[in-house]
C-alpha cells in the first residue's frame, strides 16, 4: 500500500472498513481529473466560473461563435489529456471484479481511455459532435481540421497563458473574427454532444444510473463518489437515491460537498492517492475481490 500522511491513512482505514467485501459503483466529477491537467468547477483553489448555457448557445451564431472559438483553442489542450492513477485505480478495481460500473459527470471520455468498459457518460462526450438540425453525431477531432482550415493559424496565435476551463475551452474574449462551419451532412449548426447548464440529462441515462444503483442494494454494496461536490441535482439524486435504499455512500473529495450529510464516510483527499491506496489493497487484506452474485443493471432498467 502506497504510504500515506497519517490523516490520511487514518480516513484511509476507515473507508476500507466499511468497503471490505462490498460490490462498488463509482459517480465521479470533476476532481478526478485535476491530475490530468483539467481543472474542475467547484474546487477549493478553483476561481468563479461561468459556462455557456443551452439557451445561450441555442440563441443563435454570436453564442456559437464565441463558444467554439473558445474550443477550437482549448480542444488541442483537452485531447492531449490522459489518464491519472485515479481513472487507472477504478479501471483496475473494475479488473478485479470489485467495481461494477462508472455514473461519470465528466465529458473527458479519461474513464475509457483508462480502460473502464461500464462507464455511463451521465453529461455526454466532449470528443462527439451532434447536429442540432438533423441529430447526426461526428468526430470532435474532424471538426477541429474543419475549423483549422476555415481559420487559419487562430489557435496558435492565442498564447499560452490563456486558462483552459473545465469543459476544454478557454477564457478568450476576442472571437469575433472566428468562421462557424456547419454539419457535413446538412449544413446545420453543431453543438458539442454534452449537457450544458440548462439542459436536462437524456432520460436513458438517467433510468440506467439507477439501475446501476439499485444493482447494489440487494447484494450488500456500496456508491463509491470520486471528486464530485455534488452540488447540482445532475449527480446528487444518486446519493440521495443510494442512501434512501440504505446503500453506504463514501466520499471522495477535497472540500465540503453537498451529499455530506448523507454519506456514511467522507475522505477529504485527492482522488488520486484514495483511489490508488484502495486498488493497491484490493484482492489482499482490504477491499478484496468480491464473489457474490450481482444483479444485472442492465437487467433492472426497464
């Protein structure tokens, strides 16, 4: 097990006290991917943020304008992100049969490049594209060439020192001079395939996060929350769901989050070193492998 502060290793103890033996789902937010160079809304060093919400952007071509220029500049940054030892542990966790699956409110897509195969992207995927006029999805990374070519040497003329957000643009005012183009098959306006502040959470996604969760109640398990303040209803309904239905609820995060009151345990600590001390222990004296016959979520949506 990977040395820690004593606090730390004390939170540590207990958490494991309570997980020995128990099948595990994982909600994780924002703090899970600060070690991967994403900086997160809410934290404690984190400053005032104010993101484009859905009837900003769905106003017309001056929002859309200014959102993409943002993330035609951030977007070289995001997608050099990878996986920290966060996203490593649960994938790892998920190997040995202890995690059943991930409710993610991150758009990074870091749960899968690390190698998670149940992961619900409760907010969607900043790499996927949808057409607002006729719902086809695409490639982030196609429309990056498009808008390269259709603005020429925008990006590289921003500086370095212009902060990237947490939904991988960045803080640019100029954007003006910044050329839209439109959707390849029809020519309409495209949005990046995630929930923005003002836009409700596909129902699919939603009715499947519960199962996930239900999944737990019946077999003794536990929800696993990872570097999440909880704050807006988007993830704190889990906990609340979790809680109502006596599932142990342990939390992960630096700082006070909103489902405090509800969790059994909280650990206030980087995701990164929790996370890692928990698979570091996973199949000995700790949490272990759990052999106990789980329901399906899959199964318990309707």
């Amino acid at each position: 097990m990977e040395i820690v502060p004593h606090a730390l290793s004390s939170a540590l103890d207990e958490a494991l006290d309570l997980l020995a033996g128990r099948p595990l789902v994982a909600l994780t937010g924002a703090g899970l991917s600060t070690d991967s160079g994403i900086p997160d809304y809410r934290g404690p060093d984190s400053p005032p943020r104010r993101p484009m919400t859905y009837g900003e952007f769905v106003s017309g071509p001056v929002a859309q304008r200014r959102y993409w220029a943002r993330s035609h500049v951030g977007w070289a940054r995001m997608c050099r992100a990878v996986p920290n030892p966060g996203h490593l542990a649960l994938a790892d966790l998920e190997r040995r049969g202890v995690l059943r699956g991930v409710i993610t409110q991150n758009v990074d897509g870091l749960h899968t490049e690390a190698g998670q195969r149940e992961v619900i992207d409760l907010h969607g995927r900043i790499a996927d594209v949808v057409c607002l006029s006729c719902r086809v999805i695409s490639s982030r990374a196609v429309l990056q060439d498009r808008f390269e070519e259709a603005n020429p040497g925008f990006a590289a003329a921003v500086g370095p020192e212009i902060e990237t957000a947490p939904d991988g643009d960045v803080v640019l005012e100029r954007t003006e001079g910044f050329r839209l183009v439109g959707c390849a098959a029809c020519g309409g306006p495209l949005k990046p395939d995630v929930v923005f502040f003002g836009e409700n959470v596909p129902k699919d996604r939603v009715t499947r996060a519960y199962a996930m969760v239900d999944a737990l109640q019946p077999v003794g398990g536990a929800l696993l929350v990872a570097g999440s303040s909880l704050t807006v209803m988007s993830g704190l309904r889990f906990v609340k769901h979790a809680a109502k239905h006596d599932v142990p609820v342990v939390i992960v995060n630096r700082g006070e989050t909103r489902g405090d009151p509800l969790a059994a345990l909280r650990v206030d600590a980087g995701c990164s070193e929790v996370l890692s001390a928990l698979a570091g222990v996973c199949g000995g004296s700790g949490v272990g492998t759990v052999d106990t016959p789980i329901p399906q979520w899959r199964d318990l949506a309707p």
